[in-house]
C-alpha cells in the first residue's frame, strides 16, 4: 500500500483553524525499513503562531494508518515558521485519530505520557469499568473515556484542552462559593482528603474531602469519621493496633484511647519551655522516622496525578473524593510499595536502644555553664585550622541522622551562615585549656534558624580526634563509615527545639557535621544555586551568599 501526498491534520487549539501538512517524501510505503525514508515535515498552524519541524521521524506502529489524502494543488504552504515543535504533541494527534479500541497502534514506551500505568495494565484497569446509571438507563465506560480520565489526572491537563482532543462537547459549568473551604493556614480555598496508610505504603482509604476552616481540623475530621462510620471503621482498627499521627490529632487521643487503639504522635512543649527533653524528642524521632511513609503517599498522589496537585475547576469538585479514591486504587494495583533500605528488626532495635541515651554533651554544657557568651572561655578558628576533625562518609551520617532529610538541607544551611556572618571561612570555637590554647575534642559553632531571622542557635559536637581510626589505604587519612562502640562523633547538642534528642541529630548539627567531616574533603560538591539571591534587588542590601570554600 502506498499513500501519495500524505498529509497530517493537527488542531493545536479546539477553536483555530485545522492546516495541513506536506509530506517529505511523495510515497510512503508501510513496509519499507530504511530510516532515512521515515520522516515528514510537521506543520502546526493556529490563529497566533506557527511551528514547523522538518524531518520528523515516523514512528513504525503508525506506517499502516490511513491519516488523509488530499491532491497536490490542496497542499497549504507556509514559509519561515520557528522550527520548534513538542515531539508528543504529534504524537497526540496520530493516537488520539485512530481507534482507541486498537491500543497496538500506541507505542508502549509513550503510554506512560499520557497514564498512569503501562498498555497491559490499561486493558487490565478497564475490566473493573462498570457501567454508570445515567437519566435513560445506564452508560457504558468505552476506552476513550478511560483513557482522557487517566490523561486528566496523569497530566492535570485543561477540560478545554481534552475536550478538543477527544472531541467532547462543551458542557456549563457551574458556580460555587463556599466560606468553609477557606482555610487561613494556607491563605485560600481547600478541600482536603485524609489518608490511612499501612506501614508498608498501601492506600486502606482515603477519607473525604473535607472543608478546611477551624472546624475542620485533622481530629474533628478523624472523630467525625468514628461517628459516622463506625463499622468501616472497626474494619481497620481493632484493640491494641498502633496508629501514629502528627500534632493535629492530639484532641482525638482520648478517644483512640477508650476504643484500646494506641496512639503515636510527636512531643508538645510544655508550658514555659522552650525545647523538647532528650527522652520527647527521641520518642518525637521515633514517631516520624515510621510516620513519613503517609506523607510520601500524599506526594505520589500529586506527582503521578498531576491534576491532583492543581488548582481544580469548581465543576470538579464533586468528584473529588472519587478522583481521589480512583488514584489511591491505581497506586495500590499497578505501583510498588514503599520499602525502606535496611529496613529489618537489628535497626528497629538499635532505634529504641539510641533512643535511651542520655545526651552527656548537654549535660557537660549545663553543669560548666558554657552557653554563656564569654569569649575568654573559647578559641576561634577557621575550618581549614581545624586539622584533627574526622573525615566522614554520607553513609556514617546517614546512620547518625537517622535519615536523609537534614543532609539534603544541609548545604543550604552553611551557605546561609556564612552570607549573615558576612564571612568568607566557616569558622568555629574551640574550648581554651588551661594554657589558653585550643583543647581538641570539643567545638562550639553558632547558626541561624531556618524559621526567625533574628535567631541564632548555637551547638556543640564532642568529636574524638584523628589518631586511632580505620585508616584509607589509599590517601592514609581516617575515614569513619559506620557506627562504632568508639565513634568519631561522640556527642552534639543544639539549643533549637528538638537540639537535646541523641536519636539522630537537628538539621543545625548535621550541616556543621557535613561541612568540617565531609563537603570540605571533596573535590566537587553540589551547592544551592545562588541565582535568585544574585538577580533580585534586596532594599536592605545585605551581601550576598558565598561559596563554600
């Protein structure tokens, strides 16, 4: 079969005018394999631009697809167009014209673009499809109308845009205004769905959405779920569960109580103070080290489904707990569940036993009294006179940390500190001796609080001295990897509010602990980007973030 003057149809707007577009060749023939036939000339065409890309590839799976005919006195021309065209965007136009009943005319690696789930999960996902009752009887749920429901979530893609695409007839939308979904935390409108995760990342329900004014909080929202039902509820919590949740819920505790169900949740301050104890805040640590699983779920939500994560046109809100719902069941179906590395009863054990420490440094700060401000007591110096401090792996501070969160922050944080100390070195304090000269072993540093320009926290981390440690055989400098009876970090403590705890350390120590042990032995590594700060006008003109070294 061949096809003479073969030309492409593409609307780039559902209200613009439809061009069409010359092929590159005068025959195309559906078996011919050489590559360097396999090309067109796109054209696309509205009332505002035109884009054309020369010798664009034909995908094999469409060579056999009947796309138009026209005679070459029908060809439209058009010169001098950008040559700048999306690649998916024809790709679009040739799947979106043809059956799709037939999904073997969609190249499998180019589904992902616009669903969730591969080609065989599609066809698997549409057998659950029953019928939906409309006002005559019922109306049956055809691929085309799987597929642009995918495509709306996957991509967040406009109801104009889809409705152009897959030739839907424009509908009214309707208008709504409701003074519950304000919410003041967030400075606009919001509903607001509440998931149940188990531990492993599986979806068992997602709840709602709720308004989000005062009334609406997280324990209202949890009480009115007990209240009204109560027998789906019983079907995931029985007597003696767990369930670990943040602060929010803290005025539901009671009743988790009653029912037998043990909560989790992390420490308040008390009254007058102004950090966690050492014992709140391991036991804070502990709760959302397990705890994260939840909020990694809520991401995935927004990151498949795009749609999930914008602002929704009101017509949709109806739906909104069933789009929700729907995306929580793909998830569960077709995407993996959520492991953690290493994850296995030794490091649940070395968790609870950490957490039972007592934190010697702080105790050692208090009973010397040296969180005064009496530079008699301290040595300043630079991080490069700073010789003996133990060179360390991101492995050993991951372990330390108990995680990843504060090493991702952590270059931000010594960027930020030496742009306020208006410094070019990173520099620390030394404990004087009684020759007045610095003792090795302990350091003090202070640094500014990610949350008040006004606060600065200072920290102290007791370190054991290179002499007696695992040594590279290729560079002949100590570098410590994992956790030992004798580590190289022996004790830190921060005077921010979760600074007391000895299970995994504050953000503010990590980034010190980063800087000296690991970020100034490297040859290359990756800092903020200080564009921003560089291109726009500050009235204060405070001096902008230098670089680490």
């Amino acid at each position: 079969m061949y096809f003479q003057n073969l030309l492409i149809r593409f609307r780039h707007r559902h209200n613009s005018t439809v061009r069409h577009l010359s092929c590159a060749m005068t025959h195309i023939d559906p078996c011919m394999k050489e590559d360097s036939l396999l090309f067109l000339d796109v054209l696309v065409q509205n009332c505002n631009s035109a884009l054309a890309k020369d010798n664009h590839k034909i995908l094999p799976d469409f060579l056999g697809m009947y796309v138009d005919y026209r005679k070459d006195e029908d060809i439209i021309s058009i010169d001098n167009c950008e040559k700048d065209i999306l690649p998916i965007e024809f790709l679009v136009n040739v799947m979106l014209n043809s059956s799709l009943n037939e999904l073997h005319s969609i190249v499998y690696e180019d589904f992902g673009c616009f669903s969730p789930v591969t080609k065989e999960q599609f066809q698997d996902l549409f057998t659950y499809c029953d019928r939906v009752p409309c006002e005559n009887g019922y109306r049956y749920v055809s691929k085309k109308d799987l597929l642009m429901f995918l495509c709306k979530l996957r991509q967040g893609l406009s109801d104009e845009f889809l409705k152009a695409i897959f030739q839907y007839p424009s509908r009214q939308a309707t208008s709504l205004a409701v003074a519950t979904s304000y919410s003041f935390h967030k400075g606009r409108h919001l509903l607001k769905p509440a998931l149940i995760v188990a531990p492993d990342g599986y979806i068992l329900e997602i709840q709602g959405p709720y308004f989000s004014d005062a009334s609406n909080n997280d324990a209202a929202l949890l009480q009115n779920e007990f209240n009204n039902e109560a027998a789906r509820m019983n079907e995931w919590f029985r007597e003696n569960d767990i369930i670990i949740v943040d602060r929010g819920y803290r005025d539901i505790m009671d009743l988790l109580t009653r029912l037998g169900i043990t909560c989790k949740m992390p420490a308040f301050l008390q009254t007058g103070e102004r950090q966690l104890s050492t014992e709140d805040g391991n036991e804070s640590r502990l709760v959302t080290k397990n705890r994260w699983v939840v909020e990694a779920r809520n991401g995935h939500l927004k990151s498949i489904f795009k749609f999930l994560a914008q602002v929704m046109q009101i017509q949709h809100l109806p739906n909104l707990g069933d789009f929700y719902r729907i995306a929580g069941a793909i998830i569960n179906k077709y995407h993996s569940l959520i492991h953690m590395d290493e994850a296995n009863a030794a490091l649940a054990q070395r968790l609870l036993e950490k957490a039972k420490e007592p934190n010697v440094v702080q105790a050692l700060i208090e009973v010397n009294n040296l969180h005064t401000r009496n530079a008699q007591r301290w040595v300043r110096l630079s991080a490069d006179q700073l010789q003996d401090f133990p060179v360390l792996t991101l492995e050993f501070l991951k372990n330390l940390t108990c995680g990843i969160y504060q090493l991702e922050l952590s270059p931000s944080y010594i960027q930020d500190k030496l742009q306020r100390d208006q410094l070019e070195e990173f520099q620390v304090e030394m404990l004087r001796n009684q020759n007045r000269l610095s003792e090795p072993g302990l350091m003090r540093v202070r640094v500014f609080s990610r949350f008040r320009n006004a606060t600065k926290h200072q920290l102290w981390i007791s370190y054991r001295p290179i002499g007696d440690g695992e040594v590279d055989e290729n560079d002949g400098i100590e570098v410590y990897n994992r956790l030992e009876d004798d580590p190289p970090i022996q004790g830190y403590y921060c005077t921010c509010r979760s600074g007391a705890r000895t299970l995994g350390t504050c953000v503010h120590v990590t980034s010190v602990l980063w800087f000296l042990g690991y970020a100034r032995n490297q040859e290359n590594v990756h800092l903020p980007s200080t564009r921003m700060i560089e291109t726009i006008k500050d009235a204060r003109n405070r001096p902008q973030q230098m670089n680490l070294r």
